[in-house]
C-alpha cells in the first residue's frame, strides 16, 4: 500500500503542520546527496485506553544522541518533538500507526562539509501493519546470512540511527529477497553475528537467551531492550552482551527478530536448514504473546513505557 492510498493529511515540518504534499525540500538538500539525517521508527497502538505510543521518551532520546556525532544541532526542545507527535496522531485520527521524526542537513551549499546547511525536522506518522507480514510472525520468516558485511563501528558510529548508514541493510535485504528469502542477517568485519537490516537477533539454546552486544557493531535498540526486560520477568537468563559465531545460528534451539518495524518475529529457517522443527518455539511464543499483552496494553505492566494521545 502506497501513501496516496492511505488518510494522512499531514506532517509536522520545521515547527508547522503542514499539508502532506507541501512537506517539500531542494533537490540540493545536503541530506540527499551524502545521506547526513537521523531518523527514528516509532509506534503507536490502538488500546482500550486509547492510542498509546510505544516508548516515546526513549525514542526521542536516541534521537538526539544519534545527532551528536554528525554535529547536527537539533533546534526544537524534546518537549516540542513529543507534543507535536501527539497532536498530529490526534490530528488524523490515527488509532494505530507507525511514527518517522528525521532530522537532517538541508538545503545551502553542497560540499561534503554542511557548514551552514540548516537543520531541518520533521514528523510523519501513517497506518502500517506488520513489517514482514502477519503470517510471518505467526509461522516464522526464512533468512539467510548475507555475503555482505555488517559496517565496522570505526567506519561509522554504529549506535546512530543514520540514514545513509541504511544502504548496507538495503543491500542485504535485497539480496536476501533475490534469493527466495524474507530477510537476511548480518555478520560483522570480526565475522561474527551482528544482526538483521532493520532488526536485532536473539538466540535460544538450552533455555537460555543470547543477543548480540552493542560492541558487536549492533543498534541499541529499544525494542530489543524491552524484550530482554520482558524475558528477565518472564524468569528467563538473557546474556545481552554474547558473542555469537555463525555456527551458532545453525544450531540453535530458536531464533527471532525484534525491532519496531518486525516487533517479534520468529525465524524459522536459515541458509534452509530448520531451526528446531521450522516452526517458532516455546520460549519464542512466550516472548512474542507477552510482548504483543504489552503493548496493546491487555496488562497493567510496564505502564512507564506509554504515552497516551
């Protein structure tokens, strides 16, 4: 589904709601041509209290950490990003949506130094199911491991959310999906695990919970981060900072995806060898059915994580 297919009317664009088609910017936008942005994935969902949006506070806090190292200062105050996402949920009456602040280098000169380029910000939010499809998450995704490699940390800070740095998961979700295959995982340049193109990866064996650690070159991710604290609660041992070989993968009792756009998918076969019996296991689908309790708030747990429109 296209926009033009969906009811969204408006965007919040340098301070103003604007219409939709007027959210406009140069051709010359430094941001186009040298991919200097940052941008979040956020959503909302549609509970019985109304919709709540899914760890906002945290988003935005990455947000401005993510501008640091790319000296973009951000000009509006995190209040002004939080109130105005809200109010343009509630403009569109919007009950379930997905959320996308950018912030980037605009329009001014175009070498590769932004000197006065200005900085430009903007929220969009509009109707988006599941990522990789509902199916997916009900019966688990085929992956492979991509021949292309995860960036090294001191290539590019790898703990930004930077848009340019997003080429190299197009590359291996491209690949992936020429070759047959829902999604791909990554390696990094010390060849070992790092994580999806859009998604962090965790791993069971034996009971226990593996997830790749922020020095293996992985986003810190949120919904990663709300998953390990849905697993610990749940009374399981999570190892958050685990190397993982790609050996690993292969054998392991269970594999899943987290992140915003994916939430909790399952992974069924890698490189088509099954993973367990191909279909998502039993501590999967435990995580998965209390991550989906949480945030469509069928439980007064983790209240802290919502912001309600």
């Amino acid at each position: 589904m296209g926009f033009d297919d969906m009811d969204v009317e408006t965007i919040w664009f340098d301070g103003e709601f604007v219409d939709w088609d007027d959210a406009q910017i140069h051709v010359l936008s430094h941001a186009l041509h040298y991919g200097t942005g940052v941008f979040e994935g956020i959503r909302c969902y549609d509970t019985e209290e109304g919709p709540a949006v899914f760890r906002l506070d945290a988003h935005l806090n990455r947000l401005y950490r993510s501008c640091t190292p790319y000296g973009l200062e951000l000009p509006f105050e995190q209040e002004t990003l939080r109130s105005a996402t809200l109010e343009l949920i509630e403009r569109q009456d919007l009950r379930a949506c997905y959320i996308r602040p950018i912030v980037f280098y605009g329009y001014d000169s175009l070498g590769i130094n932004p000197m006065d380029c200005p900085v430009r910000v903007a929220i969009a939010c509009w109707p988006w199911g599941a990522y990789l499809g509902e199916e997916a998450q009900e019966q688990g995704v085929d992956v492979m491991v991509s021949s292309w490699q995860k960036y090294s940390s001191t290539a590019l800070p790898t703990t930004a959310k930077t848009t340019g740095t997003y080429l190299n998961g197009l590359l291996a979700g491209e690949e992936a999906r020429r070759n047959g295959y829902h999604e791909a995982i990554l390696l990094n340049d010390r060849g070992t695990v790092a994580e999806g193109p859009g998604e962090n990866l965790f791993v069971v064996r034996d009971g226990h919970i593996f997830t790749p650690g922020i020095a293996e070159g992985i986003l810190d991710g949120i919904t990663r981060a709300s998953v390990i604290q849905i697993a610990r609660d749940l009374g399981y041992h999570v190892n958050d900072g685990a190397t993982l070989s790609r050996g690993e993968l292969y054998t392991a009792d269970e594999l899943f995806f987290s992140g915003t756009a994916v939430e909790v998918t399952p992974i069924s076969t890698i490189d088509e060898v099954s993973i367990g019996d191909g279909t998502p296991g039993p501590v999967t689908t435990e995580i998965q059915s209390r991550f989906f309790d949480v945030v469509n708030r069928r439980t007064d747990a983790y209240d802290e994580w919502f912001t309600t429109v």
